[in-house]
C-alpha cells in the first residue's frame, strides 16, 4: 500500500512540474508575427520602453521586451518583421543596456549574420522619450584636425576643401525608432471622453 501511495505523489508531483513548465513555456512564447507581438505586450507587465517599435528607415519592426535572463536590467530586440529576406520574424538582433538615467541607455545592433548566426555588434547611445514615443539614435561624429604645418604646405587646395561644404537637412533629422504599441503613457488619460 506505501508503495503505491508514493508512486501516485510521483505521478501528481510530476503532472504539477509539467503544468508549471508549461505555463513558463507558454509565457515565452515565440514572437513569430505582429499578433503573438501584441499578445506579448498586453499579458506581460511592461516597463516604460517595452514594447512594438518601427525602424523607419528600413521599415522593421521589433518587439523591445525585458531580457530576464540577465543579471543586470537589459532589453532584447527581437524582429517582428522586416523586408529585408536576412531577418526572420523572432531573431534576436540586439539588446539595449540600461543605465543611471533611465532616458539615455546603451543600444548594440548587429550587423552581419553569418550561417544563421548575427554577429558584429555595433553600439551606440540612445535618447528614450516616453512622451514623443520615441528612441533616437545619437549619432557618432568624426572630428578631424589638421594641422598647421600641412596647411601652410598646400595652401590652395586646403581653401578649396574648406569652400567645399555641404549642408543637407536630412542629415539634421534624427535617426530611431517610433512606438507603434502599446500608446506612450503620455497619451493615455485618465478622464472619460465624452463622444
């Protein structure tokens, strides 16, 4: 009798340990396309940044979730969809590093995929504003000094380098990502519309 009592609290302890594996798999599901996207957002608890975002310049589309396998506070970037035929929905393309401010944070971005695998992490500084909606990119800026003395050397060609100067506005606006879902908090209000 002892033994089958034990037999059945294994048998209930491992369909307790399936049932609770299962809820853990069902809460990480796959994001394969903007639906299981959405479902993700709305089921989870979102942080500020979390969320569906667009990449206007290459119109793709990422989910920004909260990398809970990190010790430190992180998130992944993971394609919803793209045009471009080397990204699939549910690849993991790059992650974003928290900081102390909480509006400026550490953006790496691969670049290259290679046999399945993306590699080459490019990094840069992000600017997140939760009431625009919006991440933008603070782009590197390459300075360049010359010197004097090769200054003096070619004297006509340095003029016209230095007459040679473009100035094109779309280089002045800024490169990111606009929320596409959930709303920005800041457009979310708290007193009833009346229609």
């Amino acid at each position: 009798m002892a033994g089958k009592n034990v037999e059945c609290l294994r048998h209930l302890l491992f369909m307790c340990a399936l049932l609770i594996f299962g809820n853990v798999l069902a809460s990480t599901k796959e994001i394969s396309d903007m639906g299981r996207a959405r479902e993700y957002c709305d089921s989870a608890p979102l942080e500020r940044i979390e969320g569906i975002w667009r990449f206007p310049a290459d119109d793709t589309v990422v989910l920004i979730r909260r990398d809970r396998g990190r010790k430190t506070k992180g998130y992944e970037l993971i394609v919803v969809s793209s045009p471009d035929c080397r990204l699939s929905p549910g690849d993991r393309i790059g992650e974003i590093t928290a900081g102390p401010d909480p509006s400026k944070m550490k953006l790496s971005l691969c670049r290259s995929k290679r046999d399945g695998i993306f590699f080459d992490p490019g990094n840069c500084a992000i600017q997140f504003n939760d009431k625009e909606g919006t991440i933008k990119i603070e782009k590197r800026t390459l300075k360049l000094r010359i010197s004097s003395t090769i200054y003096r050397l070619l004297p006509q060609f340095w003029r016209l380098v230095s007459m040679v100067k473009t100035d094109d506005p779309q280089e002045k606006l800024p490169d990111g990502l606009v929320r596409i879902y959930p709303a920005q908090y800041s457009s979310k209000s708290d007193y009833p519309r009346y229609l």
